[in-house]
C-alpha cells in the first residue's frame, strides 16, 4: 500500500486536474467543466464535471479500487490505471464519483484517508446521493450522462484567514489551470473540446461566469522563422518513426512561445504527445544541454509504438525519459544544420531589432537566460568592458561595491543567505543580482567616479541597508 500511496506525489494541482480531465477525454466528453468550490472566501474543495458516457456500479467500483486490472484502449490518455486515484489522493484526503450512464441507475463512491499513511477506504453512497448531486450540478452544458468527481478536505489549498490572499491564491490557481491544460490539451481542443472553469458559492448555490481554457500550440507561429522549417526526418530506431524539426520566428511574444511568461528559451526543445495530448513541454531530454542561442528550436515527437518501447513516462505524465537506444536516435534527429538555422535566427533578429537603451555588458554572474536577454533588449556600450557579478564580505553598512579595477559589482556575501543565495552557485539569486546591476552597471562607464557618482552610490547604500534590515524585521 505504500507503492500505492506514493504514486503521484509530484503531482502539482494543475497536473493532477489534467489526469482527470484525461479520464473524461477516454469517456468521450466533449465539455469538461473545472469548478472551484468555495464558502466565503475560502476555497474548500474542487470539481471536475464532464458529460462523457459515464459508468456503472460495477465500472465504478473497477475505478476506485487499486490493484484493478483492465483492458486500455490503445487511443485512451490515461496510462497506468491509477490515475484517478492517484491524483486526487495527492491533493486531497477524500474524492467523491458521482455518475450516471445510459440505461443504468446513477452511482456515487467515495475514497478517503485519514492521514497521508493510512490505507485508503471505499464506501458506497446512497443512489439518491448520485441522483441528487448530478441534478444540482448545472454545468452550463448538456448533462444527460456523465461524472462529477469532487475533492474535499484539500491539503494544497491555502489554510489562511486572509480574505485577499485566498482571492489572489485562487486567482492564480485559476490562471495557471487555464495556462497548463490550454498547452497540455491544445490538440484536443482545437478538435472541438471544451474547457471551462468557473467559481461555485456553496452558499448562494451559484456559479461566477465561466473562463474559458484557449489552445496554447507551442508550435502556433504563422510564419517559420527559418526557410525549410518545419522539417520532417525519420528516427533510427528501427521503424519508420518521425519527429518534426521545427524553428520559431524570433521576438515573439505570442503566448505560445511564452509558456511561461519568460522569454520562452525555458522551452526549447522536445514536445512529445502521446494520443494528440501533450507529455513533455520542452527540455532536451538529456540528448544535449540547452544553449540560449537555440531558444527558438522546437521538435515536437508524437509516441508511435516504436517510439514508446524507448520511452517512459512518468506517472504525472508531466515529463518523459528515455533510453540510450532513442537518445542516440534523437541526437543524430538535432544535425548541425537544424541547431545553427535556430541559433541564426535568433541572431539575425537581434541585428536588426531596435534597440535604443544602452548599458554597460554584464559578464559572469548572471544565468545564461538572463544574460542573452540582456543581449536582446539593449545595446552594449563600446567604451567599457563587460562587468562581473559577485559575492564579497564587505562592511555591515554596505550593500553593494563597485570595483572599477577589478571590473566586478559585489554584492555583500553577510546578506548572501538571508537574500536566499547559496554557496554553491555561481549565478544564485538571479533578481537580486540583475536588479542592482541595472541600478550600477552606468557606474561602470568610467575610469574614476565623479562626486555625483560617488553621492549617487552612497544614497543606494544607505536605502539598500535600510531595506535589509526592514527585511530581517520583518523575518522575525
């Protein structure tokens, strides 16, 4: 039982939504609706609710019971049988299915857990518990079969009294829902599927107006960004299997590429589908290491069966690995060729991008991601050379060194642990670190400071520290 409860413990909130709405998917639903459920301003439970083909007494006890064995169709999305379990178990400490089918009466089981050791309990509801539960969902679709499953007793919900921070955690809950399953289900909802989330007051019995989840392609330009692209090309691997090579237009800020909100480098490499439902979001899956230059290479990989037998997913089904046999196949897939027209791209629009904000280049200390933004949004100047970022004991009342011998900003290494930094990192607390360069770098434009600069720099001192010290005020 402990193998059964550990599954899906990496399971985040937005995951394990996805591996419900997959099981609605497999029922055939059309509409899937995330409802949050919430008394006040506390959110207290969650539900998925979908008009698929729903299931039986008999299915229904097959689904809440580990260790079931079935028969998986090969287009089905949910891939161990425990899905449902697993996910809900992971936010939760009680899952309720109600459904009804055609031609069957309405049905309702319960699984629960008192704590995270505790073997999980399944219990029978009543029929008019299903009956009654399925009559007042009211999705805003047509529901003449299909399942609600609701989780109460949520453990990864906020438990604080503060009404405005249960409204911004549900907020962005709701936002990164609608982030996570537009990319995850992008195929399927081009294809006619639709996702909506909405706001259930359990008081009022009323539901806020509904959001609607969009399609996020992450290979939804409209123009390549280089000629030839996309490319298909066979993967040796014994099968006639094929991945398609593609190259983004450079600059782009469309969703699509900024599946994150960052600048998209986050996201180069593999997207891999199984069933037109999204696995792997980017990474290189360790066939190479990523390199900003190539931020606008992407491949998207669509599991065949060939392709499977060398890859596992795992049981978030968030993130593949796979085995030496396709990590070679993939590495001889990423030619040259196809690496350097990515990385061209990106540079032929920086040459050509305007850039009117000038600084000084930053050299080591910040992470590569950072760096190579820097190189995009400004021009460096030709008078200085590039300066270091680094960590150094100084005074207690200094935040902050500008060494214009050394060509390095220090930041004051008594501050390193308290500002979240670490020892072992050579690019640690990335804000920090671009924050006070951006605020010194001008320093730097000089062979000695001016008394303006020198003014300049010891305000900044006095400021910073005081903030320093309102911050470990504020940590005690």
């Amino acid at each position: 039982m402990a193998v059964q409860r550990a599954l899906g413990l990496h399971h985040t909130l937005v995951t394990a939504i996805a591996d419900l709405v997959d099981n609605s998917v497999d029922a055939g639903a059309r509409n899937v609706l995330i409802r949050f459920l919430s008394t006040g301003h506390a959110t207290v439970g969650l539900r998925v609710i979908d008009n698929g083909a729903g299931v039986d007494d008999v299915s229904i006890d097959a689904a809440m019971r580990y260790g079931t064995e079935r028969v998986r169709r090969d287009n089905e999305h949910g891939h161990f049988g425990v899905g449902l379990k697993a996910a809900s178990l992971s936010q939760a400490d009680e899952v309720t299915v109600y459904s009804s089918a055609k031609g069957h009466t309405a049905v309702a089981r319960r699984l629960s857990v008192a704590g995270r050791g505790d073997v999980p309990l399944v219990e029978s509801l009543p029929t008019v518990a299903a009956e009654s539960t399925l009559a007042a969902a009211h999705p805003r679709f047509p529901f003449e079969t299909g399942t609600v499953v609701e989780w109460r007793g949520l453990r990864t919900f906020p438990m604080t009294s503060d009404h405005t921070e249960q409204s911004v955690w549900l907020e962005t809950a709701i936002k990164d829902a609608q982030a996570w399953l537009g990319l995850v289900f992008h195929r399927l909802i081009e294809r006619g599927l639709a996702l909506t989330i909405d706001v259930y007051d359990t008081a009022t019995l009323r539901a806020g107006a509904p959001r609607t989840v969009r399609a996020i392609d992450p290979f939804g330009y409209q123009r390549s960004g280089a000629s030839g692209y996309p490319r298909d090309v066979t993967v040796d691997v014994g099968s006639g299997s094929t991945v398609a090579l593609h190259v983004w237009p450079a600059r782009s800020s469309l969703p699509a590429y900024t599946l994150d909100g960052a600048s998209g480098r986050s996201a180069q490499g593999f997207f891999v589908y199984r069933n037109d439902r999204l696995l792997q979001s980017g990474g290189w899956l360790g066939v190479v290491r990523p390199r900003p230059e190539w931020a606008l290479a992407r491949v998207a990989v669509d599991l065949d069966d060939a392709l499977a037998r060398h890859m596992t997913i795992n049981p978030e089904k968030a993130r593949v690995t796979v085995d030496a046999t396709l990590s070679s196949a993939l590495r001889r897939v990423l030619t040259p060729d196809y690496l350097a027209d990515a990385a061209t791209a990106a540079k032929a629009a920086r040459r050509v991008q305007r850039r009117p904000i000038t600084v000084v280049e930053p050299g080591a200390g910040l992470p590569d991601a950072v760096a190579d933004e820097f190189a995009d949004s400004f021009t460096f100047t030709d008078t200085a050379d590039p300066v270091d970022i680094g960590w150094r004991v100084l005074s207690v009342d200094r935040f902050f060194e500008v060494d214009l011998e050394a060509r390095t900003l220090w930041l004051n290494a008594r501050f390193r642990r308290q500002l979240g930094g670490t020892s072992r990192s050579n690019d640690d607390v990335p804000l920090l670190r671009t924050l006070t360069y951006l605020l010194a770098q001008e320093m730097f434009d000089s062979v000695r400071h001016s008394s303006r600069q020198t003014e300049q720099i010891e305000a900044w001192q006095h400021v910073l520290i005081a903030a320093m010290r309102a911050q470990e005020e504020n940590g005690r």
